[in-house]
C-alpha cells in the first residue's frame, strides 16, 4: 500500500510537469505570460503599519483589496514582523478598496488608485478601538 501511494505521487508530479513543458512546446509562451490579458495591470502596493499611539509596528495584521463594484477580494496578505505588507496581483480594475484589520485597532480603508505599477502607501496609522474592555473585576 506505501509502495502504491508512493507510485501514485510520483506519478501524479511527473504528469503535472509534463502537461506545463507541453503547453510551452506548443505555444511558445509560459504558462504565466498566457494569462495576462488585455487590459488586465500587474501591480504592486506596499507600505508599514503602524500603532498610532506607540508608534510601534503592528504584525500580522490582515491586509487585503477588494473590487469597488461587487466587494469580491482581489488579493490579501499579513504583515510581517516590522509591520510591513506587500500586496501582489493583477487586475483589470481602475480603483478598489484597501483594508487594515487588526484585534484592537479601528479597521483602516482608503480607496486606492490602481494607476500605476507600484504604489507605495507609506507609514499607515491605525487607532485603537475604543470598544474595548480594560478590565473586568469579579
């Protein structure tokens, strides 16, 4: 039974590699460059977040973009340990939404331009939420 799972993976692996080099034989384009439509911009929007009170960065915050027409998502990321985010993809759209979501903080959005290639948003600052608790006493 290993031995046929094992077969099946390799089997599964080598098929996939070959249905990829058979479509750059034939067409002599990569599977990457076949998807780029007309109209359709490659962009990059980049930046840091940021606490507003302690200027401290905030990791792992939930940053994603979503279409202004039906709120469908175009792409998301976390934030990394120095609170910087990159989103990468490609759209056909000329604006959509930018969200900021982290536990604690106000949720951040801007309508973003999507005019140029690489748009770099800068330093972001996010406010706490004030529907917090401090404590609770028992």
């Amino acid at each position: 039974m290993r031995n046929f799972c094992l077969c099946l993976s390799l089997f599964c692996v080598l098929f996939s590699f070959s249905q990829a080099s058979s479509y750059q034989i034939s067409t002599g384009r990569s599977i990457n460059s076949a998807t780029t439509k007309a109209g359709v911009k490659p962009f990059e929007i980049s930046g840091t977040l940021v606490s507003e009170e302690g200027k401290l960065p905030l990791e792992s915050a939930t940053v994603y973009l979503q279409r202004v027409k039906d709120s469908s998502l175009i792409t998301y990321t976390i934030s990394n340990q120095k609170g910087q985010f990159t989103l990468e993809n490609k759209t056909n759209d000329s604006e959509a939404n930018f969200f900021v979501s982290y536990i604690g903080y106000q949720t951040y959005k801007k309508l973003i331009k999507i005019d140029n290639s690489i748009i770099d948003l800068g330093t972001i600052l996010l406010k706490e939420s004030t529907n917090t608790l401090d404590e609770v006493v028992v």
